[in-house]
C-alpha cells in the first residue's frame, strides 16, 4: 500500500547492509512506498553499494565494516541531517516483509506512539530469549533484538546518538521506554534466510548479546 506521498517525505527507513547484494535491491523497491529509504554500506566487498544507489536509496558508505551499532548510528545521523521526524529500521536480509511498514507508519505518523516496536514469535538464539527475558522483566518489552523498530526523532534528538554502548540495536528504544516515551509493540511475521546473517553469527553472536545485555543493565 504505502503512504500518501506528503507523509512519505516525513519518514526514513534505515536499513544497515554488508555485502547483501542479492536481496538489498527488492528491499529496496519494495519499503520506497513508505518512506526515503537510506542504506548503510557498512564496508561491503560486492556489490551493495551499487545496487543500492542504482534503486534510488540514499547511501551512506563506511570504508570498512564497523558493525551494526555503526551502521544505524551513521543512518540516524543522516536522518538527523536530511530532518527527516521519523525512522523506521529494516534488515536488508530480506527476513523482514514490507507491508507490516503500513502499521509502522500508522502508529507513527497517525495514533502518535513515540516507538513502534517489532515482536516476533520465536528467537533465533538461547542469547536472545535470555534478554528478551530480561527486556520484559525490567522494561515491559517482548523482543528488543528485533531489528524492525520505528522511531520518534525527538528520542534521538534527546539522547544524541543511537548507540552508545555496542547494545545490538536496543539502546535509543531502551532510553526511549526508560523515559517515559510512549511505544507500542507490533507482531511482525519472519522469513527464512537461506544463507548465512553478516552481521554476528553463531558462537560469537550468543557472547556479543549477553555482553551487549549486561551493558545495557549496568546503564539502564
């Protein structure tokens, strides 16, 4: 569906990529109905960044690969300069399906929540249900590694960053919830990936997000 044109130009969608050139160009075609669409080219070595900007993304480029705290705080700031008043975030993994951005952009734009939080049935890892477990006993939030979220710009614009402390993506809606900001949490469907995540696989993946939930306990 998407929205109205005028609203459009009042959203950006951020979406963190290293090296998903075989997906990054139909995500890209397929959320431009609901927003400018920005893609950080978090030091690819194929063909990312071409196909991006050949779809009509907004692409801020890293040298190398800083991971994915650097990639969304460089969207955000991008965002921040191009005054954009909302963000949405999206995987460029092809996992995420663009016509939940209708309840994105509604609960944004239209019923005024601060956050739009994405939910998903099941964690990919024992790290994962282990902070959700922890999200929901200290904050009331089901799934903060999700990587679907919607935001106010004024929560950004508060704290200054979107992430200080290497929190997987969690701490601007953490800060955000801590503060009072109004959120709401959306059930979204996941698709099977077919070959292997970029960003933080297997072992090293359970370490970083116990590391990244103890961060965020010890500030939060």
């Amino acid at each position: 569906m998407g929205v109205p044109v005028l609203d459009r130009s009042k959203i950006a969608i951020v979406i963190p990529a290293y090296n998903e050139s075989n997906t990054i160009g139909n995500i890209i075609q397929s959320v431009s109905g609901y927003g400018t669409v920005i893609v950080v080219d978090d030091g690819s070595t194929d063909n990312t960044f071409n196909e991006s900007q050949k779809c009509g993304a907004i692409v801020v480029r890293h040298a190398n690969n800083l991971g994915y705290d650097q990639a969304l705080n460089s969207g955000f700031k991008e965002a921040k300069k191009l005054n954009f008043p909302f963000v949405i975030t999206f995987d460029a993994d092809g996992q995420h399906v663009a016509s939940v951005l209708d309840i994105y952009t509604d609960c944004l734009l239209y019923k005024g929540f601060d956050l739009v939080l994405g939910r998903r049935k099941k964690s990919a890892r024992l790290s994962e249900w282990v902070f959700k477990l922890y999200s929901k006993y200290k904050f009331g939030w089901s799934d903060p590694l999700c990587g679907m979220k919607g935001y106010n710009m004024k929560i950004y614009n508060k704290m200054g960053v979107f992430d200080s402390i290497s929190s997987i993506g969690t701490e601007l809606a953490t800060y955000g919830i801590s503060n009072g900001y109004s959120y709401v949490e959306v059930d979204i469907p996941i698709l099977e990936r077919f070959d292997n995540p970029r960003f933080y696989s297997t072992f090293r993946s359970n370490i970083l997000i116990l590391r990244a939930m103890i961060r965020v306990m010890k500030k939060y």
